[in-house]
C-alpha cells in the first residue's frame, strides 16, 4: 500500500512533537516537510531526541514550505495561522486538519469576538466539519478542513453527549468545573506557567468567559439538533504538565434510576474504541489516560443531580491523537493505526 504523505506547519511545539511522536510509528505515514521559524534548518531529531534517529527530516521555514507531496496537512500553529494557508492549500487538492481554533466556530460574528481578530477565509468556515471523531465520523470521512476540537471541549461534550441526545437533562443548568495541566496552555513564555509560579499552586482563570464556552455550546447544538444549550465553564490550572479533568454538574429532568442512566451511557460508547464509559461511581484518573487517545468517563447520581467526571491526556485525545484519528477516518484507514498508545503508568 502507498503511504500517505502528510507535512507539519508548526512542527516544534508541544502538539507538533506529539504528532511526530505519534506519526513516526503509524503504518501508513510518510512524513514530508515540517516547518518552524525558530528552529529553521535544524534536524528535527537535534530539537527532539527523543525521536528515533530514522527521522531524517529538518526543520523548514513555512514561507520555503511547498506541501508538493503531500496530501494532507497538519496546523499545529496558534490561533489565526491556518486560515492564511487555507485557501491555497485547498484549491491545490491538499487536506487541511488545524489544531487550533480558526475553523471551530461557524458563527464568524462570534468568533471573531471570542479570538480578537478578523477571520482570513470565512467562506471556509462553513465547509470544515468539526473533528469530534466519536460523534461526527459521517461527516469526517468526507472532510477536506478538519477543525480538530479544543482540549476542554474534547471531553466536556463526551461526557455531556449521551445526556442531551436523550433530552433527559436541563439544558440550560450545566456547570462545568474543569482543570488542565500547563502544557495545555502551549510552549510559550508566560510567567505563570514557569515552574516556579506552577508548581505547588492551583487556580482557576479566565473565570468571566473562556473562549471554549461558545465552542461547546455551538458544536453540542449541532450534533444533538438541540438549540438552547447554555454552559457555565470555569477552567483551572493544575501544576502537572498533561492531563484534562473535568467535573460537570446536570439537573436531570426526572428522576432516573442509576440503571437507566448506566445504560444511556454504556450504549453510547459500547462501540467507541477510545471511549471507557467506567460505570456508575467510578473514579477516573488522570493518570489512567496519561501518554494515551483515551477517555474515561463515570457518572454519580445525587437526587436529582448527576455528576458526570471526564478525563484524558489533553496532547493526545485532547489535541494530536485526536487529530490523528480523524486522519484514520478521512482516509479510511483502522480507526486506531498509530493509536494503541497503553497509558503511562506510574
């Protein structure tokens, strides 16, 4: 079988070396061009020795990077770089999966609001599919943009998915209580994220509105066809470097019994190869998905209340794995080729 050749913009990063980790290994990738500005030149495996020494590539500036042989792209860029490429690359037959957030939204009045800028390719906007993989693969099979989810929003709408597609929860009282480890906040210098602000500390952010907020409750519209979803989502930052928990709070309509609610979840997910659904007062942690492409989720019930917990490796099903798991979709390959990653324990 011919491989399929992919290219990296934006390559040194953390979810640019976590596709590479990730890629090197997977059976049908041959891996082009992979593109950074700071490390032009440079042998991918000098910045990356963890990488094995097949890896013969160098670093790229983007503006030499052509993607003449390759098929499909990855944008594991900030936010407001992918849109740029977006058009030339799609009128060259090329496939674009962006990692970050410039195809996420369709409502570019709102968008542009959440991102502080003015989107380059609206009209692109309508044609990407949202690359939830568990609950848009119809769709992602056809794709020619992947808008690869937000970390938070991988797996607060996992969770919250199984609820609102029965109508059995008040849609309007979700409250989300979410936390990430700091490399989920990128390879940049920010004084909070130095070790000596991050470590023994704990506390939430961006507590008057997180740009994930329109993110969930635009795309969770859209696959349940429900339309008045409302979230509250309070995000925090835990002083380890991998890792997605959130803890979300619903209002059930009536009052389920745990068995049927059991169910609701178990027949969801009983097909999903990434998804654990763990059962009824489980506790998942956040050490069960470190390094993998899974999610684990478990609900309680209190009264009417249920408390539904959710975690996974925000680099890998929160960003790189996710992303290579939809390539799987897209080009009909094993959904879990590159993927059976065992979780890192201890």
């Amino acid at each position: 079988m011919n491989k399929l050749h992919v290219s990296i913009v934006g390559g040194s990063g953390y979810t640019g070396s976590e596709l590479l980790r990730l890629l090197v290994n997977h059976p049908h990738i041959e891996i082009d061009q992979i593109t950074s500005r700071q490390d032009d030149g440079k042998n991918v495996t000098e910045i990356f020795p963890f990488l094995p020494k097949k890896i013969t590539n160098k670093f790229i500036h983007p503006d030499n990077a052509t993607f003449d042989q390759s098929e499909l792209i990855f944008f594991a860029t900030p936010n407001g770089i992918a849109m740029n490429f977006a058009e030339k690359l799609i009128s060259k037959g090329k496939k674009i999966i962006d990692l970050a957030a410039d195809f996420r939204i369709k409502n570019i009045q709102l968008w542009e609001q959440w991102y502080g800028m003015k989107h380059a390719c609206p009209k692109l906007v309508e044609m990407a599919v949202y690359g939830l993989s568990e609950l848009n693969k119809n769709e992602i099979k056809n794709a020619k943009i992947i808008a690869n989810p937000g970390c938070y929003p991988t797996a607060i709408q996992l969770a919250l998915y199984p609820l609102i597609n029965k109508k059995i929860i008040n849609e309007q009282t979700i409250i989300i209580d979410a936390k990430s480890g700091i490399s989920g906040a990128g390879k940049k210098i920010d004084d909070n994220l130095l070790m000596a602000e991050a470590y023994d500390n704990f506390n939430a952010y961006s507590v008057q509105g997180h740009r994930h907020e329109p993110e969930i409750e635009e795309n969770l519209k859209e696959i349940t066809k429900r339309k008045n979803i409302k979230a509250l989502f309070i995000p925090h930052l835990l002083p380890m470097v991998r890792g997605i928990y959130a803890t979300i709070y619903v209002d059930l309509i009536e009052d389920l019994g745990e068995t049927e609610l059991d169910l609701i979840f178990s027949t969801t997910y009983d097909q999903s190869i990434f998804v654990d659904y763990m059962g009824i007062n489980k506790i998942p942690k956040t050490k069960m998905v470190r390094g993998s492409n899974q999610c684990k989720i478990s609900i309680f019930k209190r009264d009417k209340k249920l408390i539904v917990l959710s975690t996974i490796d925000n680099l890998v099903k929160g960003a790189a794995g996710q992303a290579i798991q939809n390539m799987n979709i897209m080009f009909d390959y094993q959904e879990d080729a590159g993927l059976n990653l065992l979780p890192l324990a201890p």
